[in-house]
C-alpha cells in the first residue's frame, strides 16, 4: 500500500475534533498531500470566526 496517496481517502470527509496544535498539523498535512479542503471539517473549542488558513 502507498501510504503517500490518499486515493482511498477521495470521496471520505474527515473531521477534525480540536485544532490545537496536532489538529491543525494534519488538516495541513492533508491538504498539502492533496485532500480537498471542500471534504475537511474541523472543530474548535472555542467559538471564533474560521479564515480560510486552517486554524
């Protein structure tokens, strides 16, 4: 298997509960690999306005 592709992941939405600091690394991570941002949701414990960078 190749970890590097995330083929298997293209019709997948991934949700990321906290966006602290390992949050945020792999909303970037996925994005960076190929991921469609349309697909992430990422949660945050507080409530604030979410730019378009990824927390």
């Amino acid at each position: 298997m190749n970890t590097s592709s995330l083929d298997f992941l293209s019709k997948e939405t991934i949700g990321i509960i906290g966006c602290g600091h390992l949050g945020r690394a792999i909303a970037l991570e996925l994005v960076s690999r190929g991921f469609s941002s349309d697909r992430l949701r990422l949660s945050l414990w507080q409530k604030q306005e979410v730019s378009t960078e990824y927390c």
